[in-house]
C-alpha cells in the first residue's frame, strides 16, 4: 500500500512484533512504558497458550524462575514471575510450596497475565506478510500498518518423520498429547523420541489407572540411553551472554560440532522426571507385578511403520550398534515426540531476496537484526531463529530477556548495562603470557 494522505498516522509504529509466544513476550514487556517506542505486537491465536498440547499436570519449567520474561534484564520490570505472584496475592503460597521447579501451567498462567495487562498486544490476528517502502508495510489479515521496525517472534512448528502416517486417527506428535491421548485404555501405546516430551508423554501414560492404563507402552529412543538435561553449574555457563556473543564470534564448523557436543545441556530429561519414571517403573514390575506393561528400546531408529490405522501399526526397529538385527513393536497408538522446527518466515516473502543467510538461517548482527540491503535505521529483528549463530541457548527461555533488551537498546539508540562475565576465560588470551609447567 503506497503511503496516501488518508493513511491515519495512528497505524505507524516504532516497532510492530509478529507473533506473541515467550520471546516476543518478552519484547512486549520491556517495552511498556517506554512511550518513545509506540508498538504493537499481533497474535494470530485466539489467546495467549504455551504449548498447550503439552500442559501435563505435574510437567515442569526446565529452567530457573529468574528465566521469566524480564527479571534477567530489568529485575524491576511490574512483568516479573515475582510481581505476578504477588499481583494474584500468593507470593507466600508460592514460596512455602517449595517446588524444585515452577509447574508448566503456572508459568503459562504467568505470561497469559503478562498479556492482560498489556494493552499493545492484539490475539486473533495473523500477520500475512512484511514489504518496505522506506518503512514496513506489515499487512494483518483486517489491516496495514507501517513501522520502522519489525520483530519477528513465530516460534517452531511439530516435526514429524517421513515414516509418519500424518493422517492416521492412531498417530500423533506430542504437541497434541493433551487433545489425543485420551481413551488409550488398554491399547498398545509407542512413544518415539528420547526427551523431554517422549518422557513426559511416558509417565503420564504409565501413571494412568483402571480402564484409562494402556495395555503396554513402547519407548524408543535414538539416544543410546534416557539422558537427563545437564543442568549443573558451569554447563549453565554456557547459557550466559557472555558465551552467546563468544559462541557469535566462532567460525561455523566450531559451532556447529559446539551444538552438537552440548546438546544435552539443552535437550535433555529433567532429573526429576527421570527419577518418578523409574519409581513407577519399579512399582509397576516389583510391586504391582505389571512389569510387561512397558518397554524401553533406546538405541534405536524407527526404519519404517507399516500396517493400516484400524488393525494397529508395526514399527521396524533398527539396533544402531547391530544394524543388521531388525526388530518389530506392535501398536495400535504411535506418539510422535520428535521435537520442532523453526516455522517457515513465509511473511518475509516480499524481502525474501534482500536478506543474507548462513545455512537455513537468516544472518543476524549482534543485536539480533537480520542484515539485509536496507538502512541501517530499518531493522528486522528475529528471536528465536539463530541456534546457528547465537548457540543452545536462543531456543530456550534463558537469554530470553536478554535478547529483548539487546533488541530494546537497538531500537533505542542506548545499551543498558551488561553483568560480569563468566569465571571461565571462553576466549584464547595469548597476551597473558601464560605457560604450561606441569
Ligand atoms: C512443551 C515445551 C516445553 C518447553 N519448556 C521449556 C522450558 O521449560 N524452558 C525453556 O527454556 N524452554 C522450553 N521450551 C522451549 C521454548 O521456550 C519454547 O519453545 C518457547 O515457546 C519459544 O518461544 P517463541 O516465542 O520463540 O515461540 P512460540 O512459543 O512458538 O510462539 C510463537 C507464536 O507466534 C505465533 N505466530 C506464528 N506466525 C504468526 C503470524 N504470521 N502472525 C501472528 N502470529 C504468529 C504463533 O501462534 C505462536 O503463538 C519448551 C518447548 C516445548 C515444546
């Protein structure tokens, strides 16, 4: 839309976000009150959700309750998990609950407020596509408006294998276990993927009773074992600012084996969850004498899934340390917790050709903005698009806030403060003139 006279000044922003999930959240929240930032940020959901296909009772936050969506940034923030707790008036309940970590659905309900008392934050309304003109020209589906910035938050999208049915009534990915896991009663259940949500989806199922327990649950898993998420202290380093921007600086080979290397300190199952997954598991075979009601084949690839929907499925298994050994699990019901992709940015399609890459990303400068042939005062920012570039941590909530307020200072020509770097010297410092006398 070409800039007309009738155009009403009130559609142009500072910056306009597309998408409303944690990241972009987080943006929302620390640029409230800054009146010198006019924004809007548009959701296409109804209502704000979390992943709610995997609200499980009892599932809880992977990370710290100072990850929330400003405190690592601005403590001070009114959008803080503390000032939540205090808001609803039970800050005390909270504290003396004592729970090693924060229940999923309560940190859902925590952002879900952080929306209501938000006034720039629009649900209902998807973002079709971004143009510039010397601004952007970001098309809604019931409006245009122009904003000199733009902040892509899209989050990821389910990731099913090719060996997956996808429009089998008896497969499903784990993003739907809420939806469709019910009425497995008796059934023969295969949970595919090794992490958190294969976990998750095995200990709710394993936990049910009565007519709800299924007959038998199937786990596999790539992964030579279950392995928990490495949540101790120095790996926790690596989820810092100061590794983000060491990891930035690395040529692509280090990063991509660093990724690799790490991955469970990232991707891993929750101590916690592992450890009430084998208690049940001994209750079931020791106590309950329902040992056949599981089985755990880690160290396998799901090589292809015949049968028809109605008769019940046959995975063939292949052994990665035996090849040759093929293996076959019946099941009438097969989970899908083979994780997420980085959605499709289908709305920069106008700018497709104007944006530099690196590998299936779009390159980012230092403060998350996309580098492209545009003016350096236009910027499109990404959150949650640059493993690649910026490490395991920009998936995750813990730079969250962090990335936000790099974004917040770039839109606002000024740079907050940063925290001490980590005890561990990331970088060579060949000027110490440090020698090995060991
Ligand atoms: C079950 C689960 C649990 C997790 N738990 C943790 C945890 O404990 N700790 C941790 O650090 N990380 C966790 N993660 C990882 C990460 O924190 C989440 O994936 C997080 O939701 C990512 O936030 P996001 O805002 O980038 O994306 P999303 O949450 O995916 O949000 C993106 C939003 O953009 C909207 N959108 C997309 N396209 C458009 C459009 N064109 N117009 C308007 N809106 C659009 C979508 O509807 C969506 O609401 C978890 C992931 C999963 C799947």
């Amino acid at each position: 839309m070409a800039r007309g006279a009738t155009e009403r000044s009130d559609s142009r922003y500072r910056c306009v976000g597309i998408g409303v999930g944690p990241a972009n959240l987080s943006l929302a929240s620390l640029l409230h009150g800054h009146t010198d930032v006019r924004n809007v940020f548009f959701e296409s959901k109804a209502e704000f959700g979390w992943h709610e296909g995997q609200q499980i009772p009892g599932t809880s936050l992977q990370v710290s309750l100072f990850k929330d969506l400003v405190t690592l940034a601005q403590p001070t923030s009114p959008f803080s998990f503390l000032a939540y707790l205090h808001d609803q008036g039970k800050i005390y309940h909270f504290l003396n609950a004592r729970f090693d970590a924060v229940p999923r659905q309560e940190f859902r309900n925590y952002m879900r407020w952080a929306c209501e008392r938000n006034p720039n934050i629009v649900f209902g309304e998807q973002v079709l596509s971004v143009d510039f003109d010397g601004e952007f020209v970001v098309a809604t589906e019931r409006r245009t408006v122009r904003a000199d910035n733009v902040v892509l938050g899209i989050g990821t999208h389910p990731v099913l294998p090719e060996q997956a049915s996808r429009d089998a009534a008896t497969q499903f990915h784990a993003g739907e276990f809420t939806a469709r896991s019910g009425g497995l009663g008796g059934k023969r259940v295969c949970v595919v993927g090794g992490g958190q949500s294969g976990a998750e989806a095995v200990l709710h199922l394993l936990g049910r009773s009565g007519s709800e327990l299924p007959r038998r649950v199937s786990w596999v898993s790539r992964r030579t074992n279950y392995f928990p998420i490495d949540d101790s202290p120095f790996t926790n380093d690596f989820y810092m600012p100061c590794h983000s921007e060491y990891f930035s600086r690395l040529d692509r080979t280090a990063r991509e084996d660093f990724n690799r290397d790490n991955v469970l300190s990232s991707d891993g199952i929750s101590e916690h969850t592992l450890r009430d997954l084998y208690q049940r598991l001994y209750v079931l075979r020791f106590i309950e004498g329902a040992g056949d009601l599981f089985a755990l084949f880690p160290n396998r690839t799901v090589r292809a899934v015949g049968g028809a929907d109605a008769d019940g499925w046959k995975l063939t298994l292949g052994h990665n340390d035996q090849p040759d050994e093929l293996e076959e699990i019946d099941a009438d019901v097969v989970v899908w917790a083979t994780g997420y992709r980085t959605r499709e940015a289908d709305v920069l399609a106008p700018l497709a050709g104007r944006i530099e890459r690196e590998g299936g990303e779009f390159r980012i400068d230092g403060n998350y903005a996309v580098r492209w042939d545009g003016p350096a005062d236009r910027n499109i920012f990404v959150q949650n698009r640059a493993r690649g570039q910026r490490g395991l941590a920009d998936p995750n909530l813990s730079l969250n806030a962090y990335r936000s307020q790099r974004i917040v200072d770039r839109i606002r020509g000024v740079r907050s403060d940063g925290q001490l770097p980590s005890f561990i010297e990331w970088s060579a410092k060949p000027r110490l003139g440090l020698s090995w006398e060991g």
